[in-house]
C-alpha cells in the first residue's frame, strides 16, 4: 500500500478491487478505503487464524466483501453506504 493516504478498491462497471493478506501472522492497519461507487472492494485473509483489523476510514458506495478462511475487523469510521 506503500505510502498512500488511502486506497480505492474496485472501479466503476461493476469492478471488483481485492486486497489479499498472506501473512502468517495477524496484521493490524489504519489505512483509509474507499469502495468505488458502482464497483467494490474484497478484503481476502489467507490464515485461518489470521486476524486483519483495519482501523482507518471506511468511504464510499461500492460493494464490500471478505473471503478466505481468516477474520476481517473493521474497527474505523465506517461511512460506507
């Protein structure tokens, strides 16, 4: 995610952005999203007790999703609609 002050995920079209996390061990992230409006975002963790917790905002009027076997906490301002 390197130094950005946010990241988009998906674009409009029906797009669908996916952030994998493939780490062995939990991570903990307050980097802002936005889920693009007519698109989304899906948030994938790999290890089954793997905990991914984003802190940072939650924006935007896309879908939002989560796979893979491990635990996804959104604990941040949420204004997704």
């Amino acid at each position: 995610m390197g130094n950005q002050s946010s990241v988009t995920l998906g674009a409009p079209g029906g797009n669908v952005g996916t952030l994998e996390y493939t780490g062995a061990g939990s991570l903990a992230s307050n980097m802002q999203f936005v889920a693009a409006t007519g698109g989304g975002g899906l948030f994938k963790v790999d290890g089954s007790s793997t905990t991914l917790t984003l802190s940072g905002n939650l924006t935007g009027g896309g879908s939002l999703g989560t796979s893979g076997p491990g635990t996804v906490a959104l604990t941040g301002f949420r204004q997704h609609v």
